[in-house]
C-alpha cells in the first residue's frame, strides 16, 4: 500500500448494524494497510483482539454534577479533534448524522480544513429523525458540510433528498458481509437442538424495536407452520419481546417457538435455518438479511425502503407489502415445499452475497471515496 490514509472511525459500538459494519470496514481497512483509529464510548462489539493498524481510543464523557445531562456529543467532538491533531489522521469516517458527524464537523472547526469528514447515513438518522422538525435543520447541516456523505441503499438516498431537501450528491455505498465470516456453515448435530429433521427452522434476528414488526414474524409462521412442519427460532431481544411472547402464547406456539436471547456468532446460528423472515416497517438496508443470503439462507419479508435492492424478488427471496403476513406466509410455504425452488433462490443468494455486496468491493468504493475528498485521486 503507497498511499496510506490515516483514519478515524465513529459508530455506535453497541448498537445493530451500523456498528457492524463500521466496526468490519475499520478492521478490513488496517488489513489494507491503512491506519484506523476507533474514537467510540465503548469497545466495537466486533472489535476483540489485537489487530495491526488498529487503534481504540475511549470517550469518556463527564457527569459533572452541574451538569443536567452528560454532555456526550461535546467529550466525542472534543476526542475527535484530539485524537485526530494527534495521530495526525486524514479523515473521520462518522457513522450517523446525529450526532456524529455533528461531532465531527466540530472537532474539524478545532483541527482545521486538512482533516476531511465523511458521514455514513443508516437510517434512523433520516426515517426517524428526519421527520422531527426540531431536529432537521441540524441533520441537514450536518449532510452538507461533510466532505462526502454515503448512504446504505438507494433507497435511502430518495428519502434523505426529499424529505431532508438535500441537493448535494450522495454516494451509494451499500453495506457488506465478509465472506470469510459469513458463509454455509456446518452446523452437525446442532440443528436437532432447534428441530427435527423433518421440520423446518425459520428464524428472525433483530433488536425488537417496533419497526421490525416482531409479531409479523410470529403470524406468518402460525400460518406457515400449518402447512409445513417447521420450528421458529427468534435471536435478540428488545422492547416488543414481550408483545412478541404475549403473540406466541396467544396463538397456542409455545412448544414450537424458541427465544435464544442476544447471541454472538450469528453466521453460525443463521446456518441452522432454512428461512429468515424480515417483516420490518422501515429498513434502510436490512443487513441481516444479506448476512443470511452469504450463509445461503434466503429471506421472505416485506418490501419497506432498501429490502428490495438486496433481496431481489422472486430471485434472491420473496417480498410482500408491509403487514401483509399471508403472502409472506405463502411465499414461505411455497419456497419450502419446492426443493428446485429453493436451491434456485440459495444459489442466488450466494452468488449477490458473494459478488454483488463483498467486502472487497465495497471496500474498495469506500477508499475512492477517501482518496476523491483527500484530493489523491
Ligand atoms: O434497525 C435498527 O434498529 C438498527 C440500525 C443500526 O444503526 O444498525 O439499523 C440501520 O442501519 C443498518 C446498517 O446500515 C441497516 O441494515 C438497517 O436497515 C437500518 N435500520 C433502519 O433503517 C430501521
């Protein structure tokens, strides 16, 4: 690698997707030779070890007591400017508008105009966030004062120049599974812990917000369940869970439901199922989806925001309007019970996952990206 870009990473370490990805990019960006600095509150979840070109600076925020609030977003903007006069660091890679790359924009005022900002949008950002009139004008600021800004479908694109009145381009950079993590595992004996040999296992990973529409998943499997004999296996946890039980019980599925709670090794988990259902109301990209199409498992959900970019209909899964479990229930049935079928759509959910989102090449689109605001090109 000649040209070496020294770079700082902010995520929420803890939190679903973003942080995966951020933190999967950081660690595949050191392999590339660059130096990558993570300035978050806490460890990267996917972080652990010890790796070459990567760094870990904490923020610690002060809780003062004259302070009503822990101010969080000025200890991240000032850690950012330390961090980056420093380490000398090229860029900040921010991973949400709010309040990252806010922080951001900060900490460059402090360094100075050399020290670049991109900006990461995910979603909640703009879906959620953008809606809140209070607080919109501030996203805004933050999307064009960045150096660059990408979003993760372009889906989410049309929505943040809509409803944002954004006029600045935005680059597509769709999120990325490593295929060296996430491919066909073999599960063993494992898979008899969950279901019999002849049922089939559908599975559903979130974090149970309300957007995911948790108890979807619960009807379209009381529906599916009835045609084919098959198990569901639920990984996560958060506020619906208990909506979710009070479903599972209601519809009389106890003894064919199973909560396995927060869990790590999701590739190895997701290779135990044949279906992953992903009803959600928004989804500005839908990564667990992709991380089961990389494992060969295809997904039946709905077609809210950037699914459908990456679970291409009737190829790669099957999607239906939001709320409508009786087609998603039928599109499972259907893919379950044709074996031609099914192969046809796990080949293709191999080949996008290994092709269309790998690491490698978005990767790649990421550091044309540093390169282009560095002025290296
Ligand atoms: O969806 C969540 O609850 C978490 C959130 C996150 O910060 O990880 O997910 C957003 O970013 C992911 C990574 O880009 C996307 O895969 C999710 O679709 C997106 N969530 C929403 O748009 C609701």
């Amino acid at each position: 690698m000649n040209d070496r870009i020294k770079i700082g990473i902010t995520c929420y370490p803890t939190l679903g997707g973003s942080g995966v990805v951020a933190t999967e990019l950081g660690k595949i960006l050191a392999e590339r030779g660059h130096e990558v600095h993570f300035i978050t509150h806490s460890m990267p979840f996917r972080l652990g070890r010890f790796d070459r070109n990567i760094f870990y600076h904490e923020v610690e925020v002060s809780d003062y007591y004259v302070f009503r609030y822990p101010p969080y977003d000025l200890s991240l903007a000032s850690k950012l400017a330390q961090v980056a006069q420093m380490q000398k660091l090229d860029l900040l890679h921010v991973h949400y508008a709010i309040p990252h790359a806010v922080c951001a924009l900060l900490a460059k005022q402090m360094v100075g105009e050399q020290l670049k900002v991109v900006t990461t949008l995910h979603g909640t950002d703009i879906t959620v966030l953008g809606q809140d009139a209070s607080i919109s004008d501030l996203i805004r600021y933050a999307i064009n004062n960045s150096d660059a800004v990408t979003a993760v479908s372009q889906d989410l694109i049309r929505e943040t120049v809509e409803s944002l009145d954004i006029v600045r381009p935005i680059d597509l950079a769709y999120n990325f599974v490593d295929k060296r993590v996430y491919y066909p595992r073999d599960v063993g004996e494992l898979r008899l812990d969950y279901a019999r040999p002849d049922e089939k296992l559908l599975i559903h990973i979130s974090n149970f917000r309300p957007v995911k529409r948790v108890t979807d998943v619960v009807d379209v499997f009381e529906k599916v369940q009835r045609e084919v004999p098959a198990k569901l296996l639920f990984v996560g946890e958060g506020p619906d869970l208990p909506k979710v039980m009070a479903r599972v019980r209601e519809l009389d599925l106890t003894e064919k439901v199973i909560f396995a709670g927060k869990q790590d090794d999701v590739a190895q988990i997701i290779s135990l199922a044949d279906l992953m259902v992903l009803p959600s109301e928004k989804e500005s990209f839908g990564l667990v989806a992709l991380e089961a199409m990389a494992c060969g498992v295809p997904t039946v959900g709905s077609n809210a925001g950037g699914i459908p970019e990456l679970v291409t209909h009737g190829e790669a899964g099957f999607l239906a309007a939001i709320g409508d479990t009786e087609s998603m229930a039928a599109y499972a049935v259907k893919l379950l019970q044709d074996e031609a079928l099914y192969a046809r759509v796990r080949e293709a959910c191999l080949h996008r996952a290994r092709y269309t989102f790998c690491n490698d090449r978005i990767t790649r689109q990421y550091e044309e990206i540093y390169y282009r605001v560095l002025g290296r090109e």
